[in-house]
C-alpha cells in the first residue's frame, strides 16, 4: 500500500512537472510571436498594415488653428435708385413717411451701397503671407485679415492668378505670425483621412474632418482642373481655407463645393499643393503666375478620332489650332497633329498636357513627339510665358485658287469652292481659301457633331491631305470607303477655331 501511495506521488508530481513545462513553452512562443508581430508594426508601420482611425482630431486642430485665418472684403456696388419721391402737397400725412423712405441716410446721394463678403486663408510665413482663393478677394476694395485671437490685420494683395483661383496677400503684424507648411499632395491616396479648417457662413475658424474621397477631378473651372474631393464638411466662407493631413501639412486649397441647397453634401474639392506650391512661389516673387506657353489650342482624342487618324489608343492632344508666332508655330507643329509626349512625359489624357506644360519652367528647351500622316515624328520647342490675353489666330493653309469645280454633297455636307459670293454671304476675309461648307443635312453626323454652315475644310484623313476643292474632299471619301474605313477624319475651321472630328462613313459591305 506504502508503496503504491508513493507511486501514485510520483505520477502526480510527473503529470505537475509536465503540464509546467508546456505552459512555459507556450508563454515563450505567445511572447516570441507577440515580439515578432510588434518588430513588424515598428519598422513597417504605414506599408504594412492599414492606420488605425485617429482617436481625436484634438491635438492637430489645436496646433494648426492659430495659423487659419478668416478674410473679411468690402467692396462698393452699384444699385439703381428704385424711384423718386413722390410730390406730396403740404401736410400731407404720408409726406414724413417718404420723406424717411426715399430721403433717408441710405439713399441720398450716390445710389451705390457697401457689400461685405466672408471666407477662409492661412499663413504660410511668419512674416505674414496669406494664401486664399482669388475669388473670395475678386472686386475687394479693402480686406482684413482675421487671426484666431481676433486681432485684425489689414492686407494688400501681392498677386493673384485667376486660371488657378489662387491669391497670395501680405499682413504687417508686430509679432511673428503662427504658420503652416505645405505637404506633398501625391502622396495622399484616396480613403486617406483629412481636416479641413475655415470660416463657413462667417462663424470662425471650424474643424471639420473627412476622407479623400477622389483625386485628379475635372469639374470645368479651368485648364488646369485636377481637383482632391473629399467627404470633409466644406461650406460657403471655406473658400481658401487649407486641407489638411494628419501630419499638420497642407496637401489641397478648399474652393469649391458641389451642392444643390447651397450646404455640404459631402462633396467638396480643394486644389492640390503639386499645382498651387510653384503658383504662390511665382506670386511671391513675380508679383504674377509665370507658366508655362506652348501656344495651341487641343481636344481630346475620341476613339473614332484615334481610328481615323491611324492611332492604336485614343490617347494624347489633338492640336485644333495654332497660335500665331507662338512657340508651337516656331517648332512646326500645327493643327491636325496629336501630341504623344511632352518633355518626356507622356500625354495620356487631352487635360493632362495643360497641365504639364503650365509647370515647366517658361524659356526651356524640350523635345515634342507628335502623331502626323501615320507616323511619329520629334520636335523641339522653346517654351513660352502665358500672355494675359491669348488670341488664337486663323491658321491659313491654303494653295493658289484653282477652277471652281462646282458643289458636291459628301456626307451630308454641301461643299464649294469659295468664290466672291460666298465670301459675302459667309463674311469671309480676302485671304480665306479652300473648300466651304454651304449647307448640313439635319439628319447627318456632321450635324451631330455641331457642324454648321460657313465651317471650312482644311485637312483629311489619317494623312492629312490639304483639300482645295469640293471634288477632292469626295475623292478621298471615296477612296476611305473603298478601303473599308469606319471613319475619317476631317479638320474643319470655323471663325477662326479649328476642330478635328471623325465623321463616320457608313460603309456598305
């Protein structure tokens, strides 16, 4: 019995010494991989895993506060005077009411009365330079800026750029201002988290946080649309107020929203610090924006365009006009071609090359590749400075006048030859030649496509022939439906724009 009583101690003690030993072993490999999991999270902490969403906002909205400014403008406008007074007899009991009503301090004199508007800008220097939109100071005759701690600052305008609605001020302070620094906007993806601070209906400085909803929008403002929309509570008096990352650095310039009551919807857009950096630092140092001038007008390639023109992807900028003089004259590019790549970028979008050629620095020397008669072919530019006031001038091309042929109908178009009286009808000048079209069937692509009478026909085909008469025009038709060709492009000018559409054939097979 002893002896099985020890026996049965040892057992237990064995049972004991082994379900030590794994637990012991557990905890290691528990600690072991909580270690190891914790070392990845420390050196890969944004590649690795997703952020988790802040816990408070706090911190950064009071960091970032004392630099957001309201920006209050008075402006005189003009009204006219709803009536004279009435002439009353002497005692006449209605006689003090107009007197107060058409006499009173509001409208003797002249009939312009005061207008206040409200919106949003930051700091970006100690100084005190303030960056806001141009629209929220359009028209302003005196502006103040409003620092968190309501001391009011007068400010003068260094510079504005309206194809950016962006505008740079200065303040004069006795002490050195709080400021914010701009990030780097390419960085920030779509679902990044995002605050936004400004002045919404005149309220003072508001916190109000979002995601990246989208990048890269175009909403038609401009040439350079390429807009961060976020989900972040923007309002009317926002404008010009900064977007923020969660590291406190500028990334986008809130300006515009998207909403039919006039409130946030959940959709506002702010222009990116990658296009509005080199804007305020020409501002600042120019006074002015000094972008880039390639001096053409482009639209966008269509597919039945890149088919007609004898290109693989609808991509790149089709040139529809050149200015006069301009860098693109000087380096023989002109109307009908597709510009494939910019100073070595490629030209994906019709929208991007604006853009592009906006950033480069103005006086460069670059290559251009361009799609011309089925081919590629490189040319080199001297890039221009945007003028205030670009005119697109007609681009003549034309050859000695020939036999008037008579009119010919292709496609749904009258054409002819132009002579005196069409010239007189059309109100065309002496210097205008070529083939005109006279008439448009109303159920024609052409018409579809917005063709009118009066419209000329410069260039057809992937090859770009120069026409001259109605009977070229129906020959090189002809000889693209022989061919078996969907489409065929055609660039047509009217008051002076061109245009390259591709008009379909409709073969019969």
């Amino acid at each position: 019995m002893t002896g099985l009583v020890i026996g049965k101690a040892k057992y237990k003690n064995f049972i004991y010494l082994e379900k030590f030993f794994l637990n012991t072993r557990k905890t290691c490999m528990r600690n072991l991989i909580l270690f190891l999991i914790f070392g990845v999270l420390f050196l890969f902490p944004s590649e690795a895993f997703p952020r988790v969403v802040p816990p408070s906002f706090a911190d950064l909205a009071e960091k970032l506060l004392p630099a957001v400014v309201n920006i209050s403008t008075t402006q005189t406008v003009k009204r006219e005077r709803q009536g004279e007074r009435p002439q009353l007899p002497p005692g006449h009991p209605f006689e003090e009411f107009f007197e107060k009503f058409f006499d009173g301090p509001q409208r003797r004199g002249s009939p312009n009365r005061r207008r206040t508007s409200l919106g949003s800008g930051f700091i970006i220097d100690p100084t005190g330079i303030v960056v806001t939109n141009n629209h929220v100071i359009k028209g302003a005759e005196k502006i103040t800026v409003v620092l968190q701690d309501h001391t009011r600052l007068e400010a003068k305008i260094i510079g504005r750029d309206t194809k950016t609605d962006l505008a740079v001020l200065s303040v004069k302070a006795e002490k050195k201002l709080p400021f914010v620094e701009f990030g780097n906007s390419d960085k920030s993806r779509v679902g990044d988290w995002v605050v936004a601070i400004g002045n919404p209906f005149g309220l003072g400085g508001t916190v109000t946080a979002g995601i990246i909803s989208a990048r890269g929008r175009d909403i038609g403002a401009g040439s350079y649309d390429d807009f961060i929309q976020s989900d972040a509570s923007i309002n009317k008096g926002n404008s010009g107020g900064p977007m923020f990352n969660l590291k406190g650095k500028v990334i986008g310039i809130n300006t515009a929203i998207y909403s039919p009551s006039g409130g946030s919807v959940g959709i506002g857009f702010a222009i990116p610090t990658k296009l509005a950096s080199p804007i305020i630092e020409q501002i600042k140092k120019f006074g002015r924006a000094r972008r880039g001038w390639l001096g053409v007008r482009i639209q966008k390639v269509t597919k039945a365009l890149a088919e007609s023109l004898g290109l693989e992807n609808a991509s790149g900028a089709l040139v529809a006009g050149v200015s006069k003089d301009g860098p693109a004259e000087k380096a023989k590019i002109r109307a009908g071609d597709v510009i494939l790549n910019f100073d070595g970028k490629p030209i994906k979008e019709m929208r991007t090359l604006p853009r592009i050629v906006a950033e480069t620095e103005v006086g460069k020397y670059l290559k251009v590749e361009v799609w011309r008669k089925g081919k590629v072919i490189t040319l080199f530019a001297m890039l221009g400075e945007y003028p205030e006031e670009q005119t697109v001038s007609t681009n003549q091309i034309g050859g000695k006048n020939s036999a008037n042929l008579g009119t010919k109908t292709v496609l749904g178009m009258t054409l002819s030859k132009i002579n005196d009286s069409i010239r007189l009808k059309f109100k065309l000048d002496n210097r205008v030649t070529g083939v005109i079209i006279t008439r448009v069937d109303n159920q024609s692509a052409a018409a579809r496509m917005n063709i009118r009478p009066g419209s000329i026909i410069r260039r057809i085909g992937s090859d770009q022939k120069l026409v001259r008469t109605p009977e070229d025009v129906k020959r090189i038709v002809q000889g693209a439906r022989q061919a078996l060709l969907k489409n065929l492009f055609f660039l047509i000018e009217k008051d002076g724009q061109s245009l390259g559409v591709a008009l379909p054939l409709q073969v019969k097979r």
